[in-house]
C-alpha cells in the first residue's frame, strides 16, 4: 500500500502516468484513477474507476456466475448459497458489514428485519457490540460473546 500511494502522489506531482499491471482489485479501485479491464471474449476497457463501477462494468470481471462484484465496499466475493435466512439487526455499520460476512460465509442470508412482518420461524440475530450477540429462535433467546461461540452453538437452526 505504501508503494502503491507513493506511486499515485508522484504521478500526481510530477504530472506523469504510472502503468501498473495488478491482481489486487481492492487496491486498484482504492488508488487508480483510470482501471484497464481485460475480460476474456470482451478485449480491453478503459475508465475513471468511479465510472466504471457505477456503470456495473466489474460484474461481469469474472465469468463465474457465483461470484459478486459488492459496488458498496469495492470487493468480491462468492454468492450466498445455503438456503438458510436469518433476520440481522445492528445501528452500527461496520458491526452489520462484519456480521453480514460473517453469517454469510457460513451459509446464512441476512435479511433486513422489516418490524411486524417478522417470519417466527427465522432466528434473528441482534449485534449490539463485536462481544455482545443476541439471538432469538422460536424456542429460546441466547447471548454470545463472540461470532465463534455463536457459530459453536446450535441454535442457529429454524424449525419450520
């Protein structure tokens, strides 16, 4: 990173153009100011980063229909599968962001928890703090310390 940001002030001081051949997305939309896409069957794109994310052009980066370009946060990452839904609820952002992925990776949707629509059946996890996990299932509520104990124990299971 350090590299990348001094490559990135020169250019800019120096008025001068730096070309750099990269694997590192993240670190291409964080510090580019013009994106090179080579897709496979589609040749060469070219663009301001900010312009060809808002126009949707690094979904289609990799040809897997299974992976997703996240234009929230600039990653990618697999889709969801597992058929599993669970209601998340937190007011803090980087506690949703973390919780989401971390629900996500082990085969949970998360859904908004939209008042009294609320399906019973689906547990609902209440993040109030990275040590503070609440959980509610039909048959009991239980508080985890951590998402390890969370994910150790066995009630992230819905009885339908």
């Amino acid at each position: 990173i350090e590299i990348m940001t001094l490559l990135h002030r020169l250019a800019s001081e120096e008025q001068r153009a730096i070309l750099m051949s990269t694997h590192d997305i993240e670190q291409a939309l964080v510090l580019g100011d013009k994106l090179w896409l080579l897709k496979k069957g589609k040749g060469l794109e070219c663009g301001v980063t900010e312009d060809l994310i808002l126009a949707h052009r690094m979904d289609t980066l990799f040809p897997h229909e299974d992976i997703r370009f996240d234009s929230m946060h600039g990653i990618y990452s697999p889709e969801v599968k597992g058929g599993k839904s669970i209601y998340l609820s937190t007011s803090d952002e980087i506690l949703r962001h973390w919780a989401q992925n971390a629900m996500n990776r082990n085969g949970f949707l998360c859904l908004e928890l939209p008042g009294a629509d609320r399906k019973e059946c689906l547990p609902l996890l209440e993040v109030e703090s990275a040590n503070h996990l609440i959980l509610s299932t039909e048959r009991n509520t239980e508080v985890y310390c951590s998402f390890e104990a969370l994910f150790a124990s066995s009630q992230l299971v819905c009885e339908s």
